[in-house]
C-alpha cells in the first residue's frame, strides 16, 4: 500500500484505481449522496401498496367461485348453511365444487352491520360533537388535557376487552334493568315498534351498537376536539359582537367552519364500526339465519360472521365454505373502503388537512 | 353583558337613545344554558362508559388476582400466562421489527423523496391500509400464509399479519416528524457540506426520533390488544413461542385467553379467571405503552421549546 504516493482519486480520477477500490469509492459516493438511502427507500415505500393490492387479489381469487355460484342469491338470500347432514356429497355445479343442500345468504350479515353501525353513530355522533365543544369551550385547559388522555385510553382499549365487558356486565345490565322498561312503554307505532317485544339477554343489535358507539367515540371526538380548536378567534368574537349567544356562536359559527372535517371524522369512526371484530363477536348473538324483528334481538355482522364461523367452514370437504367466507370479506372490504377512501376525499379536498389513521391514535 | 343589562333595568337609555342596550332575553338564557348542559352530559357520556369498563374489569380480576400467573405457565385451561405474555411480547417485537423497518422507510421516501403522483399514491396505499378492517387481514393471511404458502398456523404468519396492521400507524407518525423537523436544519446540514446520507441520520433522523418513537410505541399498544387477525394466523398453543419453530406451530397470546377462556365459552372457573387475569395484564401493558408515547412526546416538546 503505497498510499502516500498514489494520486489522490478526485471525483474523475476513479478510473486509475484497481476494480473493487472503484466500486468502493463509486458505492461510497453513493451512501455519501443519499443514492442507497432514496433507493432503500422507495423499495419500503412501494412495500404498503404492493401488500394492499396483494389482499385485494388473495380476496377476489378466493372469491371468485363463490360469487359465480351464488350469484345475486348471495345478497338476497337470508340462510347461512353448511351443506346438510351426513350424507351431504361434494356435487359440482357449473365448475364449482361445494357440498349439496349448502345455502349461503348474507342478507342477516349485511343488515346487521349496517344496522348495528347506524345505531352507533346515532348514538355516537352526537355525543362526540357535545363533548369536542364542552372540552374546548369550556372546561379549563388542565382538564381538557386530561379528559384528552383519557379519550386516548379509550382508543387504545383493546377491543376484546371490551367486548368481555360488553358481554359480561354491560349486556346483562341494560337487559335486566333498562330495556324491559322500555320495552313495556314504547308506543306501538311505526319505527318505535321496534324498541317493543321481547328485551332480550343483553346479545343484540342494542348491545353491539352501543359498545360500537364507544368505540367510536374517541375518534370522533378527539378528531373534532382538534378540529374546533383551530377554529380561528375573529369569526366567533364577530359572531358574539352581532349578539350571537355562545351557544348559537357554537351551533352557527364554530361547528360549520370545521364541518367537513368533522363529516370525514364520523365516516372514519363509521368504517370502524362496519369492520370491528371481536367486541362485536362477542356482544351480537351471532344468529345467522334471521335479520332481527327488534331492536333487542340477536344479530351478526360481516366480520362477526367471518371470525365465528371459519372455524366451521374447514369442515367443508369442497372448501366452498371458505370461499363464501372469502365473499363476504370482500364485501366487508369493499364497503369500507368505499367509506375511507371517500372520508379522505371529503376531508383533503375541503380542509386541506388530513384525517388520523385508523383508530385515530 | 350583565352590566349593561342592570343598567338598562335602571331606566338608562331608552330603545332608539345612543347606548342602548337591550335585555337578554330569558329564552335565550334558558336556550344557552341548554345546549351547554347538553354538552356536558355528552362529555359525561365519554367519560362514564370508560370508567365503567376499566372499574367493571379490575373489580371482577383483582379479587382473584394473583401475581404468580405471571410466571406460572399455563396448562390446558388452568394455571399461570407465561406463555400468552412471552406470545404477545414476541409477536408484538417482531411486528415492530418487520412492519416499523417497512415504515420508516416509507416515511422517509415519503418527506424527504418522492414527490407529486407517486407520492399521492404511495401515500393513499398505506393509508387506505390502515382501513382494512383487521379480520380481513386475518383471513387474508390465512388463506394465504397459512394454507397457499404451506406455513401453517405461527409466528411468521402472526408477525406478518400483525406488521400489515401496524404499518399505517408507524408510517404516519413517521412522516409527521420528519415534516416538522425545520427546514433551517436540512438547510444548514446542506451549507455545511455534510453528505446526505450523514446529514439524514445525525440531524434529520434524530430531530424526528422521539415523535417516530410515540408511533412505534402507539402502533405496539394496538399489536398487542389485536385479536382477530391473530385467531386464524396464530391460532393457539401452550408451547412457548419459539424462534426456531416459526411454522406450524400455535403461538399463545394474551387476547386469545380473553376472547377463548371467558365464562360466556368455557364452563371452569380456573379458565374464567385467568381469562380476567389476561384482561387485566392487557390493560397494564396498554396503560404502559400509551403513558410511556405521552411522556416522550412531552419530553420532545420541551425539549424543542
């Protein structure tokens, strides 16, 4: 190594180095420039899209043969059922294999999440709204700051605890002590019909759509909570020198100046309710083959559907229970993230800010 | 406004005078003070339920609480957590591993590269990610991990799983950071002379750390209270979890004793216990996880201040 003599290689005197010094020095003034680093990091980058599109593929291969034989029945048929009884045969039907006498409707699946998340955000939503504007106008900031970990507790329960309290203490609770009174004493006229009948065991569309409310609650209001503070002070101190009330500045001024970040804040916390598993699992009944008659009885979702029933659908010698079990995720899928995707276009395309991921932690 | 109301009651100005002041009326009054009582009782409603839940859990496990489940191991339906806890800490450290070296990297390309379409795109990925709902994940990984792949039900597929889920989560606090590190620092880095690369890793990097480190420890909160992706990809086993074993072979995890041992699925009550145990043991290990984020974000902000 005569390096004290060897002249010194500039940016184009690489070429007088010996091979491997050259490719050292070229890799060196790489990593040196950032090359490497942008490189190593577009590979990471395209990793997130690249699994996206991944599950959306394994979902529709899975689903194929399902929806070709189930066809519209799928959406109107309301019977969940593994072929019948011992001398169930794996009988082919236009090119699918399945199981005879097998029947697969996802009427009660789609109804029950859609319903069981409508009644979340009903319940949900307003009380997220309440409680964004008291935490910003009104309690001194010491609290808020508190009541804002607390929200963050909240989201970052996990939801099978959850749903072990929903089914253990909440459930029972509200049944025993809560809907049989309002069940007596509900009018018996259209809509509120269905708060009549029987109250239930604390397993149904009430206690699912309720936990869902809790669920969503820390989402909506944290998003809301942060969206309100940045309402600017000029407009509302304007509103309050026109004679406005504080609570009409808030109702008129506050609330619609955010109001599209607090729509694309509920359809987050409504693509969250739609795809919640376990809490709901475990809270719903589970009853597959019957959209409910009231407000009280046993029900199932999408993904309460998928968790409870995988199990089962191994069973099915043809493996087409598995494929409608791929069907219904890709319609559970495809529903939220119809939701997202348009809860982000709303939100960037009028606030320019962008929503939390998620759960909203 | 009181003020100017008494004076008005003491026959000051009079309607059409300079300086008059009307009344409030009491409609309004009642008006106001109904809507922010009904906000009020909306913020009871978010903080009551929580109580609820959080005392309804601890009442119901510490009464039978005791702290050998730790290090007893579990047999059948009975005994200690040791393997659930050793099942959710690893399942939840590789997950950090795969999914946050995926995310920083995604971050980083994200702020300091890519630009326009590409960065729409990339972008628009990992966050309609974050909406797959996660038993979709898990049936996904099953039927392909699980079953096409041939790995059977394991760590592997469990961590990967678990990683998809908690790239959104990582990703974006990553990105958050590395925008708000000032541009004053890059700028200065650059008139330096320091190499890119360096300037990334000493400067760049290091502002970012402590938000980066918030996500890793929010995204590590949710990897471990996850359920439904782990049922069909982890399944369940008393073996402890093994890093020479990660095929076919069930991994134990703390939500699984909560989702499978409770008194609404199995009649014993050794099981029921320790499925409130393992609820109990969730809760501190988010409480940690979820604390620890906070006081590092205050320590950063101070820290910049």
């Amino acid at each position: 190594m005569t390096s004290s003599t060897a002249p010194i290689a500039g940016p184009d005197g690489a070429a007088d180095l010996p091979l491997p010094r050259r490719a050292g020095s070229a890799i060196r003034a790489a990593v040196r420039r950032g090359e490497i680093l942008r490189w190593l990091g577009g590979v990471g980058a395209v990793i997130p899209l690249l699994a996206l599109l991944f599950i959306l593929a394994v979902l529709a291969v899975e689903a194929v043969p399902a929806i070709r034989l189930d066809g519209l029945g799928f959406f109107t048929k309301s019977v969940w059922q593994l072929g019948g009884g011992y001398n169930a045969q794996i009988v082919t039907t236009d090119g699918v294999k399945h199981l005879s006498g097998d029947s697969f409707g996802a009427v009660p699946e789609i109804a029950g999440t859609l319903i069981t998340s409508a009644i979340a955000l009903i319940v949900g939503v307003p009380i997220s709204i309440g409680a964004a504007l008291a935490i910003v106008e009104r309690l001194p900031r010491r609290l808020a700051n508190a009541v804002g970990v607390f929200l963050e507790l909240l989201a970052g329960i996990p939801s099978v605890i959850i749903g072990l309290w929903g089914a253990l203490t909440f459930g029972p609770f509200i049944a025993h002590h809560i809907t049989p009174v309002i069940a007596r004493n509900m009018p018996d006229v259209p809509v509120l019909n269905y708060f009549r009948g029987a109250p239930g065991y604390g397993e149904g569309l009430l206690t699912s759509g309720l936990i869902l409310a809790i669920m969503i609650i820390p989402i909506v209001a944290a998003t809301s909570r942060d969206l309100i503070r940045q309402v600017p002070i000029l407009p509302r101190e304007g509103a309050i020198a026109l004679g406005m009330s504080d609570a009409q500045t808030a109702r008129k001024v506050t609330l619609p100046w955010v109001s599209s970040g607090i729509i694309g804040a509920v359809v987050l916390g409504l693509a969250r309710a739609l795809g919640e598993t376990i809490a709901v699992a475990m809270v719903c009944g589970v009853a597959l083959t019957a959209v409910p008659g009231n407000i009280y009885a046993a029900t199932t979702t999408i993904s309460a559907t998928i968790v409870t029933q995988l199990d089962s659908a191994f069973t099915d010698g043809s493996g087409f229970a598995v494929r409608a079990i791929g069907e219904l995720a890709l319609v559970l899928m495809v529903i939220t993230l119809v939701v997202n995707v348009a809860a982000r276009w709303l939100v960037r395309r009028v606030s320019g800010t962008a929503l939390p991921v998620g759960r909203g932690v | 406004m009181s003020g100017a109301q008494a004076a008005h009651e003491v026959a000051g100005p009079r309607p059409g005078d300079a300086g008059y002041w009307p009344a409030v009326p009491r409609r309004r009054k009642i008006s106001n003070f109904a809507f922010w009582s009904a906000c009020a009782i909306a913020l009871a409603l978010v903080v009551a339920p929580t109580v609820w839940l959080v005392v309804g859990i601890v009442a119901r496990a510490v009464p039978n609480f005791h702290w050998s489940v730790l290090w007893t191991r579990t047999n059948q339906l009975s005994g200690g957590l040791l393997q659930p806890i050793l099942g959710t800490i690893t399942i939840t450290v590789g997950a950090m591993v795969i999914g946050g070296a995926i995310s920083v990297l995604t971050g980083l390309y994200l702020t300091e590269f890519a630009s326009g379409r590409p960065r729409g795109i990339l972008r628009g990925a990992y966050e309609v990610l974050a909406g797959i709902p996660s038993i979709v994940l898990g049936f996904v990984g099953y039927i392909a991990l699980c079953v096409d792949l041939k790995l059977g039900f394991g760590l592997l597929p469990a961590v990967l799983v678990i990683s998809v889920l908690t790239i959104p989560y990582i990703t974006k606090s990553t990105e958050t950071s590395l925008a708000q590190v000032p541009s004053g620092y890059r700028e200065g880095a650059e008139a330096l002379g320091i190499p890119t690369s360096w300037a990334m890793r000493k400067i760049v990097l290091k502002a970012a750390l402590p938000g980066m480190i918030t996500g890793f420890l929010v995204a590590a909160a949710i990897a471990v209270g996850e359920t439904a992706p782990l049922l069909y990809t982890a399944s369940f086993s008393d073996q402890s979890p093994s890093l020479t074993h990660v095929t076919h072979q069930g991994v134990p995890y703390l939500t699984y004793v909560v989702w499978g041992f409770n008194p609404n699925q199995v009649q014993s009550n050794a099981a029921n216990i320790l499925s409130y145990d393992a609820a109990l043991v969730l809760m501190a290990f988010v409480l940690v996880l979820i604390l620890l984020g906070r006081t590092v974000a205050a320590f950063a902000r101070r820290n910049t201040e």
